[in-house]
C-alpha cells in the first residue's frame, strides 16, 4: 500500500459485521484484552482492516 493511500477505518459495527458477532461481543472482548486490535479516536474506536484481517487468519493458524 502506498504511504499516501490508506482503506478507511472501520467502525465497531464494520468489524462486527466482518466477524459476523455482535457489537456487544467485541466491547467485551476488550475487556479481556482479546480481539483485533483498535485504537481511539477521541471517544471513538477504530480498526485498521488490514490489522482486523491479520488478527482472523492468525485464528485459523492457531486453530488448525
């Protein structure tokens, strides 16, 4: 990716919907350092889909 190109980041709901769970789901995750990584944004939480990509095939590696 170009240093000057970057995907827009997603919301909670952006990645409860890729990970097919619930919003819920992933404040509690948090709580209990699990999950992809995010970062705030004034009050807001927001993932890098590339980082949100990498933290769910690291889980199909661990599975498998």
């Amino acid at each position: 990716m170009d240093a000057h190109q970057f995907e827009p980041l997603w919301t909670v709901g952006d990645v409860a919907l890729f990970l097919n769970v619930p919003v819920h789901t992933l404040y509690g995750w948090r709580t209990k350092n699990y999950g992809p990584p995010a970062r705030r944004v004034g009050k807001h939480l927001r993932y890098l889909p590339s980082e949100v990509r990498s933290w769910f095939e690291n889980l199909l590696e661990e599975a498998a």
